[in-house]
C-alpha cells in the first residue's frame, strides 16, 4: 500500500530555521500531489504550497518563512496524510564529532541537578541513529524531543550547555541535531568530493575497499580473533558470578543496602574510580493483562558486557565474543512463564573492563512491553539500584595502543566519507543556523594534515547546504595524558580559524589527564555559545575569546609576551602563572617563572641566559592558569617551527 512518506527530520517538536523557507521532502507514489498546509500561532493565515513527485516518487517543496515562535502544525496531504505538531520556529545548531560531543549530560559535572533543572521547552534535540554508508543516502532515522528532566539525561553535554546559554541570551527556539560516533577522524565526516583536494588518490581507496566486498567476511573473521585474543591478554577477565550464586538476580533478594542511580548511567559518574563487576536492580509493576505474554525488555546500550535477568532467570547475555557490544542495544525476550501481575524485578550484571561502564541508554530505549506491542510500554529509565561485585584499577587507555590494526576494509565509521554518506548527506538541505564541532583526538597521529583536512571537511559541508558562509565553532583538545602529538593537534586546530566565519573555543584549563572525556562540559558549551553569541547574534559586550599570544621580544635574559584579548589579564588561582617555557639556541626547553606585567607576561629561567623560543600550554597535558576579565583561558602556542616528526 502507497503511502506519504516524510523525513523523520520532520517530526513532531521540530525545530525549522528562522529567516528564510524551509525545505521539507519525502516520498509517495510518482505524479502524486503534495499539499501542505501550516497552522498555529503566531495567528497568520499562509497559502497552502503544493508540488508533484517526480516519476520515483520523490518531492520536495518549501514552507513558507514563518515567524520566530510557535508551535506550529504542519499538515501535508499526499496519497495519504500526515501531520506534524508543536513545530517551533528558532535557530537550529548541526552538533557533531567524535566522543566528546556525544558525550551525554547524565554524565556530566553535577549530572543530577542539571538534569532535574532541564525544563526547556524550546529547546530540541534529534540524535542521528549511527550509520555508516558507501554512498550518500537518502533518509535518516531520528525523532526530536523537547529538553525536560525525562530526556535530558541522554543529550549531548555540551550541545545542551551550548543551546542553554544561547536560548537564555536569545530567548530565540534551538533545535540542535546531534550526529556524532566516538572514536572517529575528521575523513569520515568529509565528502568523497571534499576529500580530494586534501586526500590524492581518494578514489583509490574507497575502490579498493568496495573491491574487496567478496573477502570481508574472512578478513573480519581473522581480524576478531586477533582482536579478541589481544582483549584476553590485555584486560581483567570476567571469571566468576558471584551476585548471582549470591542470589542477587533473585526478587527476594535484600537490595536495601545498594546505592541508587539515575538510569541511563555509568558508574564511574557516581564517583567511582574503578572497573569491575557491577550490579543493576529494579522493579517494575506489570499491569494485570501482561500475565501470560511474552515480552521484550529493552535496555538500551550496556558498556560493555552483560547477564540480564527477569525475576531470577536469565533471559539475556552479551558478552565479549560480540563486537563493540558496548554500542549494541539490547534487546531480550522474556517468557511469558517469568511474567506476573504486579512487582517484577530485572536485574542486570555488567562486566566493565575498559572506561566507563553502566546502562548507556539512550533513556527512551529502557523498556518493556509486551512482544510485538510497543505502544504500551513501560518506560525503565529513572531510578536503579546498583552495587559492585568486583572491582579492579581502571584500564590506563595507553593500554589501546597494543591493539592490532583495524584492516582498511572494515574500518566502517573511520573510513572516509562514510559518516558524511550515512549522518551528513541525508540531512541536507534541513535548514540550520551553523555548526559545532568537536573532534580531533582520533587524528593526533597524523596533526601534520589535520588542518587542511578539517578546512576541507568546513568548505564541504557549507557548500553542500547552499546557505552562505554558515558559522563553524569547534573545540580545541583538553588536556589528556597521551601522546606529544597532542599540541600540534591543537596548533592544527588553531590554524583552521584562518577560514572565515570559524571560532576556537580553548580546553587546555579543563581537561583531565587520566580520562580522555573530561565532564566539566559546562565551560565547553559556554565557550561555544560565547563565540555564537558574539558573532552569529551579535550581542554587545559579549568576549568571545581568551588571551592570544600577539608578539614576542626580547629584553636580555628575559622574554616579553604581548596578548590580544588581554584585558584583566590574571591567573583563575591567584597563584603565579604556570605553563610557560623558554628555549636557547639549543632548543632544550627550560619551565620559565612568569610575571603578569599588567597586559603583558615577562618570563625567565635561570638555564637559558639567551633565550630565543618560547612555549606555553605545550604538552598533551599541563597545569595552566592564565586567563583575561571574562574568565577565558590563554590560548596554547610557540615560536619555534619544531615539526612532530622530531618529537621522541
């Protein structure tokens, strides 16, 4: 049967693009009218705007610009009907990257009271499903959701800090749409088109590797095994269960001394410094009529491995011979046998041996409802209980590096463009305001090419929207204990703002040394809105930015830096400014003791009488402390031209 089919961009409490008419598209049969109509408020009567499918069905047409506000019905009549409600009209914000852009809110800094103070209603959010493709695709699979506690939680941090601050100066409807996926490098986000200026031989590459489409089951094979016997060597095994010989997956079970925990959650977010063997537990009442069915228990992601049980009985295992199984979502049938009215109790063992660990969420896939009837299910997002069986020191991530190679041929969400194909291409030409971007800890090994590959991924995905110069803000790296790669990914990041209508929102103040997702994305998000404020809605008084190194001179054994963006210029602490270093003639970096003098940094070490080069913020990680009157952190730089290939 013959059907309206429309993007699941267009969804109830969508958020369209203030200014200019809106693209809206989908499929129906060939030669089909399309009709839409818009109603709601503001009160305004608009024309209805029609168009035909071409003969594959495909069409196209453009909401009239509507003004800033809402909500809005929009209703399109095809072969058949659709109807799309509480449509807000505001600015929307394309949020990508890798990990610390997905990173959600409910394991953030202070997780619990920003979420329960997460009550927005004009602010949206739509997370693209990860998908990667060989090819541009058509269609996308996403729903939005309004900002309240019940949702937030699995939200990205510093899209949703970013889309606060912005709303509360602008009091302007934000829709952010959140496509990102952990671990990924800036060529898989980039056009196979907007690769080849940057990336010779492109073409190559992505021929070889769709030429090997027939050996890809034997090349994934041999490449898990390897993978799997490197994870036995190199991380805790999961040897014994205890809890349930313990009988903790039992209902009668005495869980009044478990600690409670927002789900979804990591553990690590209650303030754990450990992996381990951890315990979830919780009931559910079960209406009367589920008696005698069957159902289907949904949990979300769990990182990484777990034993799932419905009233004492397993009904469900992932474990380590399953791939990424820290991103699959679960899904276990329960029998209808295990199945009563009333108190039901699930219970969930997790083995976490790398990272964080705990039910990932999202919050809308925690649920259970009978087999085959989602419409009546139960949501299971909210408060568990949990408690620990083992616990072993966290994994140091240096521990990735002993990992076998990844082939070419299955690098799926590292391989060129196919990001771009699979969560890029088919939003466009969705009408939105600009980007933010973080992203860069997966190219530290090749810094030397970052910038013009990232240039290259900005050029590409503005001239695929057709929208002018739309405003890209990224994120420099924080600190993280890792490679001396990490400041000339930094100075790669910093060089990217030669293109126009870019903005760096400095990290170095707030990362973390042993953990490569630092949870204070507070700043981050205000950082990024910072530089949207200032310069897409040009809001007076807003600083933007903090001290940049303008010019070095010498003065005898001393070194005088003079900054831009200087005003006020102090250390956060109160203490002497940190994170400076000066080179002679030898190019042996010395730390230097640093005096604010009142816009400048004089700087000195006794062991170099001639300096010649200095350095500050310059290391993977490091204590800095400088920042200007708006609280803004000094930027890392140097003077030397030292390139990564010399580093040891």
């Amino acid at each position: 049967m013959f059907a309206l089919i429309l993007c699941s961009l267009f969804s109830d409490h969508s958020v369209l693009q203030r200014g200019h008419e809106n693209p809206i598209w989908g499929q129906d049969i060939p030669a089909q009218v399309v009709t839409l109509t818009v109603e709601g408020t503001p009160a305004q009567q608009f024309a209805p705007v029609k168009v035909v499918t071409d003969n594959k069905g495909n069409w196209k047409l453009f909401c009239p610009e509507l003004p800033v506000g809402g909500p809005y019905r929009l209703h399109l009549a095809g072969s058949t009907e659709r109807v799309v409600d509480d449509v807000m009209v505001g600015d929307v914000w394309i949020a990508s990257g890798q990990s610390n852009m997905e990173f959600p809110l409910s394991r953030a800094l202070n997780a619990g009271q920003e979420i329960s103070q997460a009550k927005y209603a004009q602010i949206r959010f739509a997370k693209i499903t990860r998908t990667t493709a060989t090819e541009p695709a058509a269609s996308v699979s996403t729903s939005w959701e309004t900002c309240e506690p019940q949702s937030a939680g699995h939200f990205s941090a510093v899209a949703y800090f970013f889309a606060r601050e912005v709303f509360e100066r602008t009091r302007v409807p934000i829709g952010i749409i959140d496509s990102t996926w952990g671990g990924t490098p800036v060529e898989a986000w980039t056009s196979r088109e907007g690769l080849r200026p940057v990336m010779p031989g492109i073409d190559n590459v992505l021929e070889r590797i769709a030429a090997n489409g027939p050996e890809i089951r034997k090349i994934r094979a041999e490449y898990e095994a390897k993978n799997l016997a490197w994870q036995r060597q190199a991380f805790p095994q999961d040897t014994e269960n205890k809890g349930e010989a313990a009988g903790w997956a039992k209902p009668g079970w005495d869980d009044h001394g478990w600690r409670s925990i927002q789900a979804p959650n990591t553990v690590q977010s209650q303030g754990l410094k450990a992996n381990g063997v951890f315990w979830f537990r919780r009931n559910v009442e079960l209406p009367a009529a589920w008696a005698g069915q069957d159902l289907e228990l949904n949990l979300g992601a769990v990182d990484d491995f777990d034993t799932t049980y419905f009233n004492g009985e397993q009904v469900g295992a992932t474990g380590p011979e399953t791939p990424n199984a820290y991103q699959l979502a679960r899904h276990y049938r329960v029998p209808s046998r295990l199945v009563h009215p009333g108190a039901n109790t699930i219970a969930i063992r997790v083995f976490d041996h790398f990272g964080d660990g705990g039910l990932l969420g999202p919050a809308a896939e925690l649920s259970v409802h009978p087999l085959g009837n989602r419409a009546e299910a139960l949501a299971l997002a909210g408060a568990w209980l949990w408690t620990i069986e083992t616990q072993f020191p966290l994994v140091p991530a240096s521990v990735y590096a002993t990992s076998p190679a990844v082939p070419p041929e299955l690098a799926g969400e590292s391989s060129p463009a196919t990001l771009y194909n699979g969560m890029i291409a088919p939003l466009i030409p969705y009408g939105i305001r600009g980007f933010i971007w973080y992203q860069g800890e997966a190219n530290v090994q090749n810094a030397s090419v970052y910038r013009d590959r990232f240039t290259a991924l900005i050029r590409d995905w503005r001239g695929r929207w057709g929208q002018g110069t739309l405003p890209f803000y990224f994120v420099q790296l924080a600190g993280f204990r890792e490679t001396p790669g990490w400041p000339y990914l930094r100075e790669a990041q910093s060089a990217t703002r030669a293109e126009a209508a870019t903005g760096l929102a400095v990290a170095l103040d707030v990362g973390n040394p042993d953990d490569i997702h630092p949870i204070n994305k507070q700043a981050v998000g205000h950082r990024l809105a910072l530089l949207a404020l200032a310069n897409s809605y040009r809001i007076n008084g807003v600083v933007d930015r903090g001290p940049q190194m303008n010019a070095v001179t010498i003065e005898g054994r001393r070194v005088r830096i003079h900054w831009a963006n200087a005003e006020g210029l102090h250390t956060r602490d109160g203490k002497p400014a940190t994170g400076f270093a000066v080179a002679g003639k030898d190019g042996v970096y010395h730390a230097a003791e640093a005096t604010i003098e009142p816009a400048d940094v004089t700087i000195y070490s006794a062991e170099v009488p001639e300096p010649k080069n200095v350095r500050y913020g310059w290391a993977d990680t490091i204590e800095v402390n400088l920042e200007n009157h708006a609280s803004l952190p000094a930027e890392p730089f140097r003077t030397d031209n030292e390139p990564l290939s010399t580093v040891h």
